[in-house]
C-alpha cells in the first residue's frame, strides 16, 4: 500500500475497506493511493465514537483481539488524512455512516452513529 508498482493516475478509484486502521504508515498509503487515482479515493474505517469503537478501546475487544489493534478514525481525523493526502488535488469530499446499532439501522445521521465510516474525497481533473 505504500509504494504500489502502478504507473500514476492509472486507475479511475482507489478504495481502502477496514485497511487504513491496521497500517504502520496510513498516511504514506493515502498518498500512493492519490498518486494513482484518476477520480478519488473512497476509505471505510472503523468509526472511533461508536459503541464498536468504544469497545475496541476499552471494552471485552480491547483484550488482544485484532480489532483491539486497530487505530479506528473519527470524521475529522479521516478528513483531515485525505485532504492531507491529496494536497492541490482535492475537489469535494462526503462521507456517510452506517451499521448501526439494530434498533437505528435504517437512520441517515448528520452524525457518525455507526460502526464504520465511509469517505470519498473527489479528486479534480489534471490541469
């Protein structure tokens, strides 16, 4: 993910799912990813501020699980890698929440309720 044999902006879409959290250098993989990327990159993380993400932290999936290791994002910090990331590039960028608890699963929230995050940052065209 950090230095990927592809020739830049090869690839309409770069698209990261539960990866970003688990990286040594995510910001180094962001980078690559808009190097390579025609159009955006689009990144679905764990969400820091959901019960899943409280749990991670503290809860029973703290104690040596995989998920315990993950470094899970919030909304600015996501936005804050990709904008990072893309530098000059960027155009717009949306995000959207989901997996909610059940009893919430079919709410669009102005706030990160679930237990992922999904953000896309469009990139613009070369100029």
């Amino acid at each position: 993910a950090h230095q990927l044999p592809i020739r830049s902006r090869s690839t309409d879409l770069v698209v990261f799912v539960t990866t970003l959290e688990f990286l040594e250098k995510p910001h180094a993989a962001l980078s690559e990813a808009v190097r390579i990327a025609r159009h955006g990159v689009a990144a679905i993380v764990l969400n820091r501020w959901s019960l899943g993400g409280i749990s991670r932290r503290w809860g029973t999936q703290s104690r040596g699980t995989r998920l315990g290791m993950a470094r899970d994002y919030s909304i600015t910090a996501l936005r804050g890698a990709l904008t990072n990331a893309a530098r000059g590039r960027l155009d717009h960028i949306g995000w959207s929440s989901t997996l909610f608890p059940a009893c919430l699963w079919m709410v669009q929230a102005p706030i990160p309720l679930g237990d992922v995050i999904g953000m896309a940052a469009k990139l613009a065209p070369p100029s």
